[in-house]
C-alpha cells in the first residue's frame, strides 16, 4: 500500500484533512480507518490467490474459494452509531453529580458536547 493510497483512505474515514493534514479523531473515525486499511489489504491478498496460476497457466478452484474466504473476513456488521446524550439526559446526569442541574458548572453541557465530539459522537444529519 503506498503512502498516497493510505491518505486517501485517511481521508474517507475523516482521519485525513483534503490537504493531508491529520486530524484528532475519535474511536470512531479510527475504526473507519482501520477498516478500510484492512479491506484494502484483503483486496490485495484476495487477488493474489485468484491470479496465482498453478497448472500449465490455470487457475485452480482452490484459490478461488481462498479468495473468496479472504473477501468474506470482512463481512462482519459495522459497529453501532454511539448518539449524543439528549439534554434530559445530560440534565439528569449533572443532577446525580451535583445534586442539582443548576448549581452544576455553567459551562458542563458545553464541556460534555466537547467530548462526545472528541470521540466522534454526533448527531446523525
């Protein structure tokens, strides 16, 4: 895989400014990432057994199925979307801090929005 191959997936997966640039990202992001590293590669190692030639220029059945079995690692379903918290939520949960949503820091919420967003936690559009 080369180094521009790597970017252009950084940037599928968000890991990657258009300019190349890394940005801080969360489990998320670096899931995505790594999961298109990972088909890449698979794509890769998939194609080897199919195009290696074993009998007078013949491909066999054997490294079809191998292929195949390769490409199928990646099956698997994609983790859950995590959601923010709702405002109820984030309300209830400064009232079991601090005994009262009101007398919770004034800046919490805005505080709690920062580190959903740190581990790419987002509204879905």
């Amino acid at each position: 895989m080369t180094r521009d191959e790597i970017i252009e997936m950084g940037k599928k997966a968000g890991v990657f400014t258009e300019a190349g640039y890394c940005t801080t990202v969360g489990i998320e992001v670096a899931e995505r990432f790594a999961a298109l590293v990972a088909a890449a590669e698979r794509a890769a190692c998939a194609k080897v057994c199919e195009d290696y030639e074993w009998v007078s220029g013949h491909r066999l059945p054997s490294n079809v199925a191998m292929a195949a079995a390769i490409r199928a690692r990646g099956t698997h379903p994609a983790p859950a979307q995590r959601k923010p918290l709702t405002d109820e939520q984030l309300a209830e949960l400064m009232m079991k801090t601090w005994g009262c949503s009101s007398i919770a820091p004034r800046h919490a919420p805005e505080f709690a929005r920062a580190i959903e967003a740190a581990h790419g936690i987002k509204e879905q559009a």
